[in-house]
C-alpha cells in the first residue's frame, strides 16, 4: 500500500481504527487537527472500483448538493490517483438496522420520531430534485444526539426534467424495492421511495420486513401482489399509513407533501414534520468565519470569498466542522498549541505544513460505522482492529416540536472524558497553552473509559529507511488463541498513522522529546513514516492486556446470558459455530466470524464478544454485523444465540 497515496489525508487528519469494511472500500474513524472533531474517513481504491466509479462520483456530487440536518454531511474530498477520500460526519450510534433488531420492534411512538426524521430528510431530498432509491434501515446512522442521519446516496438519481421524470434503472436493495421497479416499467424516483419507507417504517414497528423470502422471484411476487401480514399490536392509525405508502398502483400512493401533515406523524407534536434545513447551502455562520479569519490572519470578506467556494477542500472541512462545534455546544476554536504549525502556501489558508498528535478527549467512539448498501465482496479487511459498541442503550422521547426535529441527548452520559497525563512536559504544553490563549475549557461530563487496547510501539526509525522495506509493510491476518492475546497480530499499513486515542498524550511526549534533541519536523511523507507503528511489541502498559473479557454498559448490542463463566461461555459459542458453517478467528474473548458461499465468495462478516455488564456479575454476548445482508444476519445470530445453551 503506497504511502504517497495518504500524504494529502494526513496534512489534515489523523486516522484511527478501522470501523466499517468492504470489498473495495474502507472507513476509518479520524481525527480533524485543526478542529479536534472527529470524522470518518470513506476510503476507495480506484483500481477495485470498476464499473462503481460513476456510482461513488453521483454519490459525492449528491452529497455536495445536499445540507439538512439528517443528511450525514459531507466534509472533504480528497482524490490521489489511486485513491478516493470521502470525509463524512462520524455517528457513533451505528446503524438504525441494529437499534431495531436489538429492540426486537419500536414502540409507536419511538417509531414514530425516527419516521419524522426520516420523512423530514427524505422531503428535503425530494426538494432538491433527487430521488435516493435506496432508504433501508442500513442507510440511515444514529449520531451522537441520537438523532437519524441519511447516508449513501451512491443510487441517487437527479433526472434534467425534474423529480416528475421517468427512470428506468432497476436498482438499491430488493426487498425494499417498488414494485415497478422490479417490473422494469419505467418509475418516477419520488414514488419509489415512498415505497421504500413504507417498507421501512414496518421494519421499524413489526421488526421484521414485510415481504421476505429467500427465493428471489417469489419475494418479487409477493411484492407485486402487495400482501402483507398486520400484527396485532399495530394501531389503527398505523395501519391506515402503512396502507397508503405500499400501494402497489404508484399513483395511489401518499406522497410526501401529504406526510408532512399526516395524523399519525402529528400524534404527540403541535407541528407538521419540519423538513427545511436548518443548514441551507450557502448560509454562512459569522463565529466561525471569524475564527478562521483570525486564525490564518486573514480579512473577513477574503476568508469569506474563500469558505463561499465550497471546493469541499481543507477550507470547507475546516468551516463545516466548526459549524458543527458550535451546533454541539463547544467552543468555536481551532487548535492553537505549539505542537501545530502553519505556513502560508498555495493553498487558500496556507496548508498544514507540520503537525503533531494534540491532546483530545476521548469521546464514545466505538459504535462500527458501516457502508450502507455497498456490496461487498472482500474478506480482505476482516481481520483488521475495529473498535466495540460501549454506549448507553438509545431511547429516544417524544418532545414538542421546536425548530429541529432532534431527540434530546444525555450529556452526562454521553459526552468525553478529557485524558490526563502525569507527563511533566505534556502538562507543560497544555499549560502555556492555556495560558497564551486563555481557552474557554469545554464541558466534558465523565464517561466510562471504553477502548482497552495497550499501547503500541513505533518501530525504530533506523529500520525504515528504504521504501522497499516500508512496502513490506502489509496488514496481515493471523490465527490466534486467547493465550497469545498479549501480544499483537498484525502489522500496521502506513496510512494508519494514529492507533488509539490512548496514544495521543504518549506520542505528543514522543514528538516534543524528538524536538529537544533537535529533531526536525517532519512534513507529509516523512512524518507519516516516522508516525508507523507495529504491534509486533507487547505492550508495557498497565492495562493494556485483560485476563478476562470487557466490562460493557447494558447496551442494545449486548445479549445477557445465565451462563457466569466467561470462558465456558466462550467455548459454548465456538461449539455452536462450525455447526452453523461459520468459520471464525478468536482474539482473546472477541471472535471475528465470516461465512462463505459454495465458490469461496465471503458473504456475511460479523463478530460475537464475551464481555461482563459493567456494574453487575452478568455476562453477555455483544455482537456487531460488518458485512453482508442486515437480515441475512440477523436470522443468522439468533440461530447462533439460541442454539448455545445461554
């Protein structure tokens, strides 16, 4: 994997673990430098791409054009000739698919403020002409306010004579598709996703999906007939707008003007569902441009001029995630410490020339972030780290409606722990930091500390100086047992330049020792290869092994079980896993499973963990989908759980 590929991502961001993989795409959790806001990093590689090119560029236009409050936003977009970087709103909350399953079903009335939201973004995506044609469970994300975010927009379509336009291409995912579409009539975009969030809404109250079958022509079939069974637990009112969505005659089906005002969405609310964004494109916040103006020296009216080109470059990146500082409550500052620097370039803000690691908070970051409908078709990212869900179960509440149609968070609960270091010259550096700016401290309300990994060593920069050597360097999957889950697996790629949150005081230290010996600082390529770690060296770090599983909070991942004994638990699993055709990799109490189809092809990724709740003597089972068909999974799991003696 060539590091030149990352020299242009790393000038301005610095990558975690890996939480969401696929055949030709990846995404990274990150850090922006200059804001300290996380970010996840959408990666592609050209060559995999193929015939998928056109539908990634549709999908970055698309999200270009589009500026809502559950839209997941896009931030930057980064092109090398090998690869593609797509910089997105990070959500911690995972998929809404998960939160439904894990539930069993919603409540009505919890159903019934996500579909507000999920109306809301979809009548905001209508109005700027384009159809999404892919609305599942699977593509709308939890943030960290518990709020819906709309995601991959990679089938959207915008057609030159508007929304009422006919199209013709099949697409997005079968069972939530139209039934003309299916039938290969020609479609009008907006039609087929009320289709599909009538689909999605049962999916949301019933917790299962309303035509379902294995055999592909026979789900087609029941689709085009329209039938579907009505639980006895669904209300009237639901019904009633169940039916009026999944019309098989698309003419007669409601449409999204009318759901704005809809009953059953005005039940418990003063107002008709809110679809105008509260973020129109274009609209520029005075805080933050003053920020950026004052942070590069520059006049108002030119940082404006530059921010108004919304090149979706550093610039943007940078605005947008201030924005999004401010929206959250925090300080609308950039990063001013003596670790990073700034030199005027050709850039319009005069690029990060040099940067070293800052010392951030620890936020509840590790909930996967998955690729919505991409079909992937690759093991090759199955057994690279990825971090745990370790959050408060999400339940949102109804509210009166106010100008947004978010759901009240938890801050106590879900805010960051700022990390605090006994390193003399770290505290040093925070402290004429402080001291110099007079920084207003942010609010960061205690949280359970969730990432339990040790520390991981940089290799010796003598030994790294060829570039042969360093394209040696390969993430490379091994078998392992739990007594050798101290020491580490896998080599780390260059363009994982970061490894934990953990290691940002440990590595600030590093640098500024680095820089009394007289050490240069390194730009781009050179630091990237200064930063590369290997997790060939156990770790000395109190902590940093477990001799038994994780303690987690009560989460809507987590299975509890009867079972105390967390290795009985183990072997319990793995008894029931070749019996299921699963083939699995165990990492200490953590196992990566897959399954594979006659011909080899790896059709379903995901991993089952023993942990221990946090407050209590219970075990249970987290479980975390990567890849392959949510439902699929779904059926797949519970066999699993329910065949263990739990």
């Amino acid at each position: 994997m060539a590091v030149d590929d990352y020299e242009e991502l790393l000038k301005y961001y610095d990558l975690y673990e890996t939480i969401g993989a696929g055949g030709f795409a990846k995404v990274k959790l990150a850090r922006h430098i200059l804001t300290g806001e996380k970010v996840a990093v959408k990666i592609m590689d050209k060559t995999s791409l193929g015939d998928d090119l056109p539908r990634v560029k549709t999908e970055i236009e698309a999200m270009k054009n589009l500026s809502h409050q559950h839209v997941c936003r896009l931030y930057h977009v980064i092109e090398t000739s090998k690869k593609i970087f797509m910089i997105l709103e990070y959500c911690p909350g995972g998929e809404l698919f998960d939160y439904i399953i894990a539930k069993d079903r919603l409540m009505e009335d919890e159903a019934r403020i996500f579909f507000r939201q999920i109306v809301s973004a979809v009548a905001y995506v209508h109005s700027r002409g384009y159809a999404h044609r892919d609305l599942k469970p699977e593509n709308l994300l939890i943030d960290e306010d518990q709020n819906l975010k709309l995601i991959d927009f990679g089938l959207c379509a915008k057609p030159k004579g508007g929304l009422d336009y006919h199209l013709m291409t099949c697409c997005g995912s079968p069972a939530y598709a139209a039934p003309e579409l299916i039938q290969g009539k020609a479609y009008i975009g907006s039609e087929a996703d009320i289709w599909s969030m009538g689909v999605l809404m049962y999916a949301l109250m019933c917790g299962y999906l309303p035509f379902d079958d294995d055999n592909v022509i026979i789900l087609y079939k029941k689709i085009m007939r329209g039938k579907y069974e009505i639980p006895k637990w669904l209300s009237p009112g639901s019904v009633l707008l169940l039916n009026q969505m999944l019309q098989v005659d698309p003419k007669k089906r409601i449409t999204v003007k009318h759901l704005l005002n809809h009953p059953w969405l005005l039940q418990g609310y003063k107002c008709p569902v809110e679809w105008q964004s509260k973020y129109p494109l274009g609209y520029l916040d005075e805080d933050c441009i003053t920020e950026l103006s004052v942070f590069h020296k520059l006049s108002k009216q030119s940082t404006t001029d530059l921010v108004s080109e919304w090149n979706y470059d550093q610039t943007t990146a940078t605005y947008l995630l201030l924005q999004s500082k401010k929206a959250h409550g925090k300080p609308v500052r950039l990063m001013r410490s003596s670790l990073a620097f700034t030199s005027i370039d050709s850039s319009p803000f005069g690029e990060l020339k040099s940067k070293k690691n800052l010392n951030f908070e620890d936020d509840n970051c590790d909930v996967p972030y998955v690729l919505g409908s991409i079909d992937f078709t690759d093991d090759c990212e199955l057994f690279e780290d990825s971090p745990f869900a370790s959050m408060d179960a999400l339940t949102p509440t109804v509210k009166e409606c106010s100008k947004s149609e978010s759901v009240s968070q938890t801050p106590a609960k879900s805010r960051a722990i700022v990390k605090k270091s006994n390193n003399k010259e770290n505290s040093d550096i925070k402290s004429r930091v402080k001291n110099e700016f007079a920084l207003p401290a942010p609010v960061t309300p205690v949280c359970k500390k969730i990432n339990e990994k040790g520390v991981l060593t940089m290799p010796n920069q003598n030994t790294m100086n060829s570039s042969k050597d360093i394209e040696c360097m390969k993430e490379i999957p091994t078998w392992k047992s739990p007594n050798t889950d101290k020491l580490a697996a896998a080599v780390i790629s260059p363009e994982r330049r970061c490894r934990s949150v953990d290691l940002d005081l440990n590595q600030a230290h590093l640098d500024n020792t680095h820089k009394k010996k007289g050490g240069k600082v390194f730009g781009s390529l050179e630091r990237g290869l200064d930063k590369m770690i290997t997790m060939l060296t156990p770790s000395k770090r109190k902590g940093s092994t477990r001799d038994g599983p994780r303690k987690l909070r009560a989460h809507y991942n987590v299975t509890t079980t009867k079972i105390l004994n967390p290795d009985q638990l183990l072997k319990e699993i793995t008894r029931i896993l070749p019996e299921k055709h699963v083939d699995y990799i165990q990492k200490g109490y953590i196992l990566k499973c897959r399954t594979q189809s006659d011909f080899g092809k790896v059709t379903m990724q995901f991993e089952l963990e023993v942990c221990q709740l946090n407050k209590s003597e219970v075990m249970g089972i987290r479980r975390q989908r990567v890849k392959g068909d949510a439902w699929v999974y779904k059926k797949l799991v519970e066999d699993i759980l329910s065949s263990c003696k739990v």
